[in-house]
C-alpha cells in the first residue's frame, strides 16, 4: 500500500506515483549503482508483495496495491538519479509514467494480461516506466528541463 497510498479515496495510483517521487528524491541523490541495487531490490519485494496481497484481497491487482506504482515511478525517473534531478524534470517523468501506465501502450498492456501474479502486476508499470524514461532521458540528452552548466 505504499506507505498509506492505496488507500486514497482518489486515484491511488496517481498517489502511489506520487509516493515513488517522494522515495526518489532521496534515492536519487545515490550513486547510479547504488540507485539500481536499491530499485533491484524494491523490484523483488514488490513482486512478492503484490501477490501476497493479491491473494490477501481475493484479487490479483487490486486498487489498493500501489507498490508497482512506486517501482515503475523510480524506473520513470532512473535518468536522473545521481543527482541530475530538477523539478521540470520529475513532473515530466511523473506525468509521461501516470499516461503510460493508464494508456498501456503495446508490452505494458501485454505484460498486465499475460504475466501472472504479482509478477505480471509490477512489471507492466515497470514497463510503463521504461517508456517514460525514454522521454525523460531524450529531455535530459536535448538539455529540456536542465540547467544550464
């Protein structure tokens, strides 16, 4: 649940997106491999977590898992860790993963029909996070949103 997220009365999903940027503003400011290993392990808690609590809740993706929003938020915001953060930046990732992840664009909606358990729940916004990154990298490499040097 993310901290209390899922249990917003109002898209918990977009809170639980809002709770991965509020984990990756300390996150980020790691070192790249040590920003990967922290996401890597979250990604296998996450997994188990998403279905111990499918099974807990009768069903697979409830609403109020939003653990894989906050994995597939981290991932949307990957380009920026070590520090390259500005806040231009986080909203662009913050909104490209919410469109993304509601959208399920070709393997993130194919990831949610086919992959079972908690595994299928968080690697869809993992891919979903993917794509944002795309977007959020291709900024930083074009220099939108970044300060100047």
């Amino acid at each position: 649940m993310a901290g209390g997220a899922g249990l917003s009365p109002f898209a918990p999903g977009t809170a639980g997106s809002a709770a991965g940027v509020l984990l990756f503003l300390v996150l980020g400011q790691l070192s790249l491999p040590l920003f990967t290993l922290s996401w890597l392990a979250l990604l296998a808690l996450s997994i188990w977590a998403a279905d111990q609590a499918g099974r807990a809740f009768g069903v697979v993706d409830d609403g109020r898992i939003v653990i894989d929003e906050v994995v597939g938020q981290l991932v949307a915001l990957a380009p920026l860790a070590g520090g390259r953060m500005s806040w231009p930046l986080l909203v662009t990732g913050f909104v490209a993963f919410r469109v993304f992840d509601v959208w399920k664009p070709g393997p993130v909606g194919r990831a949610e029909r086919t992959l079972p358990g908690g595994f299928g729940v968080v690697m869809d916004d993992v891919l979903a996070g993917a794509l944002a990154a795309l977007v959020v990298g291709a900024c930083v490499l074009g220099g939108i949103g970044v300060a100047p040097a």
